[in-house]
C-alpha cells in the first residue's frame, strides 16, 4: 500500500496534524469488525473513512466527528492516508451469500416448516 501511515506514537500524531487540512479523509481499520464478523463467508477486516470536517473551538484541532487527530490514532490504531485496497467500507453490503444457495430453496424451506414447527 502506498502512501503515508501513522502509527499511535507522539511523532507521529505531531505529523498527522500538520498533514491535515479542512475536508482530508483519512481511513482506518476497523477492530471491532474483526472481532465479531469473522466468519467463512465475510472478510474479517473493514475500513472506516474519516473526515476532517471542522476545528475544535478550545484547542484548535482538526476534528472528525468528535475526534481529534491525536483521539483518532490512540483509539483507532493506525491510521492510513490513502483508502485500503481488497477491503469492503464498514456501512457497505458485503458479499451475497446467495449465490451458492438455490433461492427458491432458501424461500421455501420457511414456507414449508412454518414458525411454529420450530418451536
């Protein structure tokens, strides 16, 4: 991956701010994705894009939402300049799983059973 990544160090959270500039988009890893979709089907990382929209009122710091660069890198981890290749956004629809499934199966199987022959 090319472009610049920052890691959760002092040095490198002085660099990110001075790289920041009103609307820079920068992206991270999601943590929480990989703890809970792994699965066989869903790739277990995620990327989450963070935008630079506005100025803390107090500190003067670029903010993301109600992060700050420095609040970004010690909760997020690493942060990367450019977006992640072969990684799905963390809000975007992953892969269909359907594929590999007949769907008029799928939607008869419910059918057929009925709820209350599960219970």
């Amino acid at each position: 991956m090319a472009g610049k990544i920052w890691q959760p160090t002092r040095r490198d959270a002085k660099d990110l701010e001075r790289f920041i500039r009103k609307g820079t988009v920068v992206y991270t890893i999601s943590e929480t994705a990989k703890k809970y979709v792994a699965t066989a089907l869903y790739e277990p990382e995620y990327y989450v894009p963070h935008e630079f929209t506005h100025r803390a009122p107090f500190t003067g710091h670029w903010m993301t939402g109600h992060k700050s660069a420095w609040g970004l890198l010690s909760t997020e981890g690493a942060v990367y300049e450019l977006q992640p290749k072969g990684m799905y956004r963390v809000g975007d629809p992953g892969p269909s799983c359907l594929d590999e499934f007949d769907l008029a199966q799928v939607r008869g199987a419910g059918r057929a059973q009925g709820w209350r022959s599960v219970i």
